[in-house]
C-alpha cells in the first residue's frame, strides 16, 4: 500500500475544513467517501472535493464500513457514541483516526483497545496540541531534569462555545441560545448534554506528553447546572478535576465552554518543579515564562516559545491549530503505511480519555475519588481481551 483511501465521517466545518484540505494536499492520502446523516451538509461537502468523481458519498455508517475502497476513517463527529464508532470501524478492519474526544464511556475505551489488539489495525487519537513547539521544549527540560522532580502540572480549556449547542436536525443549521424560542425546529446537541470535563484531551495529552507519565486517580468538582451565563443550557459553567499521575505529580485541569472569555486566548498552561518552572502566556500580549532555580534567576522571565515548531517542515505551515494539525495526519499515514509507530498509541490516546470520563463520574457520585485504570496488557489482562474486572483494569483495583 502506498496510500491510505480514506472517509471522513462528519461534515460539518471542522472535516469538510481542515480534515478535507490536508487529506487532499498531503502525499500519501486519497479520499473516497464522505458520509453525514444529516443529507443537506452533503451538498455543502462535495464543492470542497478536489476529485468529486473518485469520492462516495454516504448517508449510513455501516455503507462506509462496507464500502471496499476505503482503508481508513477519519471520524469529524461530535456525539455520546463516537468511541463506539471508531470501536467499529476497528471491528470492520478500517483503521481510525478520530477526533477528540477519544470516548465518553470507559466501556467504549475497553472497546477501541481490545479491537486494536485483536485487529492490528491502527487507532490514533487526533489530538494536537502535543505537537506544539512550546511543548516539545517543555518536555525536553523535563526529561533533562531542568525543573528537578515536577510536583503540579496546570492546565485550562475555557473555549466559549454556546453557539453550536442547538442544531436543526434537516438542515445542520446552529443556534445560539438566545435564536432557540424563535426556533422550535432546533434540537439539542451533544455538547449540550456533555460534561464539560470530558473535553480535557487539549490539557492532558501535552501535559502527560511533557511528563511521560499517566493517571493513576483523579476527584472533580462542578458548578451546578443550568449555566449562569447561559440559563438555556443544561451544562454548568466550569468543571474542575484534579489528578494524581504514577510519578507522583498532581494535575489541576479545568474546563468550560458555557461562559464568555476571551476569543483565542483558549489554553493555558504550567508545570511547577522542584528546580524549576515554565508558565504559557496568559494573554494574546503576553509571552510564556521560564525561571531555574540553579540559573541565578531572581523572577520569572520571558521566553519566545511558540504554538509553532522552529523544526517544522514546509508543508506544516498553515495546516491550522499552530501548524500542529499537519502531525496528526504525518502520524497517521506513516503509521498506516508502515514507515514509523505510531508515536501517540492507543494506550496514550486512552491515558487521555478515561480521566476526564471518570472526573464527570467523580463529580456524579459527590466528588468521590475514582482509580484510573491502565489499559495496557498484563499478565493479568491478555492483549484482545477485556479486564476480569469489568470496566476497571486489575492494577487500577490494587489486583
């Protein structure tokens, strides 16, 4: 195989936008279906192909999964099922590379693992703001011991997205909360109902990145529901949940979409070491701040770090999100094609799913304190196979 034949299951701005320029653009790629349940946003797809005559067109999941020409789907969805999505496509022999988040239920984790282990087949989770150049230069200080043992790790996803909460179900038209009473025909969306916290991948794939690490535990809390800024909204305005990783460092990670804030200024972040400290900017004016304590720094100090890489090659530029959205689909394809691992596996992509479920669960049952289970095979868990202990691996019950 020297291309991968692709879907993109989605239609909506995020696959028929980026997914559809770089999969069209990028050596290696060539797209063969499209499919959306919602019939309207076909029309809207298919003056964006480049090739319209070699690309399917789908209403129906399964006739993407059945369909012989393609090799690999792209899932551009935003809904309570997409891990069970990619879980069967997994299950069909299609290999899957799926946008966040990577599920919504710990059984639909299970599911994607052991599908992957009994496949072969490749699952990447597309997350990329591990990818960012500030990033890599964090996680290069850590490893070499810069900041001594790091004790925190902060992160903030505060996106204000009430805008794509209602949808019209014939045309995929969305509304804002304010245009519901003058549309009866608008519907609720998934975002709608979902906790907030589930949205974490942006704040904990960089961060476990930097750390090499994962979550062992994690407890949450939350503002109550409805939204204060937003009373039409089911969801509450902020979720916080802390974590505690194998290494021994705790996570403060928070995230909210229902509450205004400023446009871009969308993520922050911080790890805080016992010889060390680096802190991404807090505003658009702002630069990111570096201090060591061996360094004979007295205060933070201003460091150029960038979302984009000082590395990247030629046809990263302008692939979208700091140039970062070129990685996710390099990865994939040499993953695919057999040219290098996949470098963010499914284990990683899991280590990112199940905490921010099971914070949404914590705060469910009153901020109880949850393990977090390791999705990698055991001795105790063979590859293929589901843990004996339910939802739960046997090393997060102590077994």
């Amino acid at each position: 195989m020297d291309e991968i034949r692709m879907a993109v299951v989605g239609l909506g701005s995020r696959g028929t936008g980026t997914w559809f320029t770089l999969l069209q653009r990028m050596a290696g790629y060539r797209l063969t279906a499209i499919c959306d349940p919602i019939v309207a946003l076909h029309e809207r797809a298919v003056v964006r192909l480049h090739h319209l005559e070699e690309v399917r067109v789908y209403r129906r999941y399964e006739d993407v999964l059945a369909d012989p020409n393609v090799d690999a789907v792209a899932l551009t969805v935003r809904c309570r099922e997409q891990g069970a999505l990619a879980a069967q496509a997994l299950e069909a022999g299609k290999h899957v590379n799926a946008e966040v988040p990577a599920a919504h239920t710990i059984e639909d984790c299970w599911r994607i693992v052991t599908a992957v282990e009994r496949t072969g087949r490749v699952y990447q989770l597309a997350e990329q703001t591990r990818y960012w150049g500030f990033v890599e230069a964090w996680r290069q200080l850590v490893a070499e011991g810069r900041l001594g043992h790091v004790t925190l790790c902060e992160g903030q996803y505060f996106h204000y997205y009430p805008n794509h909460s209602f949808q019209d179900p014939q045309t995929g038209r969305f509304f804002a909360p304010h245009e519901v009473a003058a549309h009866p025909e608008a519907k609720p969306t998934w975002p709608y109902f979902m906790p907030p916290i589930h949205y974490l991948p942006h704040e904990l794939s960089p961060m476990l990145y930097v750390l090499n690490d994962r979550v062992v535990e994690v407890v949450a809390m939350s503002t109550r529901s409805p939204s204060y800024a937003h009373p039409e909204l089911a969801q509450p305005d902020m979720q916080v949940a802390l974590m505690k990783t194998e290494k021994d460092a705790i996570l403060r990670l928070a995230k909210s979409s229902a509450q205004p804030h400023p446009h871009q200024n969308y993520h922050w972040y911080q790890v805080v070491g016992t010889r060390g400290r680096v802190e991404w900017k807090r505003a658009a004016r702002d630069l990111p701040k570096l201090w060591l304590a061996d360094a004979q720094m007295h205060d933070l100090a201003d460091v150029d770090w960038r979302y984009e890489r000082t590395d990247a090659p030629p046809e990263a530029r302008g692939s979208g999100h700091g140039d970062a959205d070129y990685y996710v689909q390099a990865a994939f394809r040499d993953a695919v094609l057999g040219q290098r691992p996949l470098v963010f596996d499914v284990y990683q992509a899991m280590d990112t799913a199940a905490p921010a479920i099971l914070a949404a669960e914590s705060i469910a049952q009153g901020s109880r304190l949850l393990p977090v289970p390791d999705f990698r095979p055991s001795a105790a868990r063979p590859a293929g196979q589901l843990p004996r202990h339910g939802r739960e691996s046997p090393s997060a019950r102590g077994a």
